[in-house]
C-alpha cells in the first residue's frame, strides 16, 4: 500500500496518524509524502489471574498494560476467585480489571 500502519491509543483505526513531510510543510509536485495510518489500540491477551494471590494478580495484570481498578473481599492469604474480564479475549492496553477474592 501506500502508506504504513501503525497502532494507537489516541487515533482511532483508519484515521491518519502522521505525515512525513508533517502538515504545512511545501514539497515538490510529484514528491512522495509517507502516510502514517493507524491501526487502532494494540489489544493484547487477558491473563487468567483467578487463584493467584493479589501481589501476583496485580503484577501479571500491570505487565501487560492493564490496571487493577477495584478489589473486593480482599483478606491476606486469599486468592483471586474471580476477574472481571474472562481470560483470553484481547483486551486494549490500559483496560481496569476488577477482582474478586
């Protein structure tokens, strides 16, 4: 194609991203001008944290890009019984996870 792809959490898919030369800059007729469009937001694998301990729960979730937002019925030494977003579906980087102990 003549452009490339690219994700992103702020444009949404199909929209243009960039240019290069960027806006308002002159080129020369019959010039090539690289069109960046997005892709959308990267979605990426829900890890499945249920039995897992909160520390654990939280550090599995975080490293793929997503927030523990709400945790009920937490006491020490239990385990997550349930998450609020089934494992496996994609979900986009940044989504709130709820927990369950």
């Amino acid at each position: 194609p003549g452009y490339n792809e690219d994700y992103s959490d702020q444009t949404p898919l199909g929209y243009v991203i960039s240019t290069s030369p960027g806006t308002g800059a002159e080129v020369p007729r019959g010039a090539s001008v690289t069109v960046l469009v997005s892709k959308g937001p990267e979605l990426v694998e829900m890890p499945n944290v249920v039995g897992m301990s909160l520390d654990d729960a939280t550090r599995r979730l975080e490293a793929r890009g997503f927030v523990v937002a709400t945790v009920r019925g937490y006491r020490p030494g239990r385990e997550v019984r349930r998450q609020s977003i089934a494992a496996g579906p994609e979900a986009q980087r940044g989504t709130r996870v709820d927990l369950w102990f």
